[in-house]
C-alpha cells in the first residue's frame, strides 16, 4: 500500500497552543483545483490510502466535494484527520459518509472540558468534539479513531482520557508524544514539551487500559522504542512501516516524497547511547529538539 497525505490548507477553528502549524494559519489554502489534481496524480502513482489533513479540512466549503472526488478518482478508502466541532452540526456527519468518508480520527486532548478546551483555545469544544463523534457513529462511518497529543499539561490526565475512550467505545486510538521540532511546541519547549520518561509511563498506563478493556488497537507514536518495549506491536510508525511501502506528504509550502524517511534520519535522532542497542534497526530514536535540551539519559538501550 502506498499512502497520500493531503495537507489542504492551515486554517483551523481551534488554536491548540502547541500545534506544529501554529505560524502556518495564515498561509493561502490549496485550491479545489489544486487539491483534486493532487490527488488524481497520487492515485496515478498508485497510491491507494488516502488521508485529508488540515489545518481543519471540514471548514472548507468544499469539504464534501473533495471526498467525492477522491472517491471517484478510485481511492476505496478516504480518511480525514479532524477536531471533530463540524461533525455536531446537523446533518453534516451523514453528508460526509453519504459522499465517500470512510475513516475519520479525531483529535481529543483531554479527558473533560475544562482541559481539552483550555489546549485546543476555545470554550465548548470538548462538547461538539463527543457530539460529532456520536453523529459519526450514527451515520455509520466505516473506522472511527481518536488521537491525543501527549503534552505537559495532560500527561497526568491520559489514565482518565483512557477510562472516557473506554466508555465512549473509541476501539482505535493513538497517544502521540508532542512534536518539539516545530510550531508551537519549539517556540516554548518548556510550557509543552513533557519528560520522555514520565509521558511514556503515562503512555504505557493508558495503552493497559485499552488492553483491559479488550482492544489492542491504541497505539503510541513518536517515541522510542526502548521505553515501550512490551509494547512494540502497538508502535505506530512499525505499523505504518508494515502497511506501507511508501507514506508522501502534499501541503501548501511543501512536499514531503519520504516521510517516514526524513523523519527517521532527520527531524529524530538516535543517540551515542543507543549504540548496539538491538532495537535500533527499526528504532527512529528520540526527537531531536528534545535531545538537544535534555539529552538521552531517558533511554533504555536494549542489549543482548
Ligand atoms: S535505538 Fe535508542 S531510542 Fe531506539 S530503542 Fe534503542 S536506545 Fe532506545
């Protein structure tokens, strides 16, 4: 399988402090045009799994067109990555699934209103979010998954976001430790950026959750493996590398035809600690914003 990831355009109705496009909103949207063509020469490649990524795909007016299309344009599946506000409007979630929507993962920060809205920026989101994903439900939506980006304010809180996707019957998840190499989280590393050591114990806790609760479809991405040892088969980017031969990035202001290349021998690094560690062959290591300010005393090479 071969993956093409849309990034439409920056615009969002939420202002997570900590996004990696934070200082990109204001860049021009890809046009429909532009977007259509994008995806029509992917599938011409031979790219089967698409994804749509904002930004906040959904708030474009030409939202239900572009899943059409895809749809048309022969992808079996079309997933979109979303905050889910849109989704609690009438109607909008059968819209979506009537034109083609097939996987949607939305993003959830926090196990209640108070957190989730005080890290996505503004008062009642927390609200839609549960409402949207209700509606998506609803109109049967084909996978339906939610992620949660692990930063300081909410490490304390992933047990309890854990216990809410138990009891909202979220079967598909994935706790993504905060990117620090751009974006908000580099502008104020130390407001976002929590201990490896402390977020993966977190991390681990809420996985264990998801697995009482039968499901080992929850996942952890963008740590390194050493800190999740017990738990390789629920990595995301060892996944992602056995259900894809290639993952391509399309965006406003770039294009990425390697990403899980980059990021393995770019923006992550593997440390001098690391050095005849046996799980460094499929390891991306650890960020290296985060190595550069606190070093890799965290690590767990595993030997023998
Ligand atoms: S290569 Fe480094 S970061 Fe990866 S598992 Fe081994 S010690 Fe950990």
């Amino acid at each position: 399988m071969k993956k093409f990831v849309a990034f439409t355009g920056y615009a969002c109705n939420n202002r997570c402090g900590f996004c990696v496009h934070l200082r990109r909103r204001a860049l021009p949207q890809r046009t429909t045009r532009e977007v259509v063509a994008a995806m029509a020469s992917a599938r011409r490649d031979g790219c089967d799994a698409l994804e749509l990524v904002g930004g906040e795909v959904t708030i474009r007016p030409d939202f239900l067109t572009l899943v059409g299309t895809a749809r048309a344009l022969g992808f079996p599946r079309v997933a979109l990555a979303s905050n889910g506000r849109m989704f609690s409007r009438p109607g909008f979630a059968r819209a979506a699934v009537a034109a083609g929507l097939t996987d949607v993962m939305l993003s959830l920060h926090g196990d209640g209103a108070e957190l989730h809205d005080g890290l996505t920026g503004a008062a009642g989101n927390f609200k839609e979010l549960i409402a949207g994903l209700a509606a998506l439900k609803a109109a049967g939506v084909g996978r339906l998954s939610v992620n949660s980006t692990v930063v300081r304010r909410n490490v304390r809180a992933l047990p309890a976001l854990a216990y809410l996707l138990v009891a909202l019957e979220v079967r598909s998840a994935e706790f993504i430790f905060v990117d620090p190499s751009v974006g908000g989280a580099a502008e104020d590393f130390e407001e976002w950026v929590p201990r490896l050591g402390e977020a993966a114990s977190a991390m681990r806790r809420a996985l264990a959750i998801g697995r009482e609760a039968g499901t080992s479809d929850w996942c952890v991405r963008y740590v390194p493996l050493c800190l999740f040892r017990d738990w390789l088969g629920q990595v995301s980017e060892l996944r992602e590398a056995r259900a894809f031969s290639s993952v391509r990035h399309w965006a406003p202001d770039f294009v990425n035809d390697d990403v899980q290349g980059s990021r393995r021998d770019g923006a992550r690094v593997r440390t001098a600690r690391c050095r005849g560690c046996r799980l460094e062959p499929e390891c991306e290591g650890v960020w290296r914003g985060y190595a550069e300010r606190r070093g890799d005393s965290e690590l767990e090479p595993v030997h023998g």
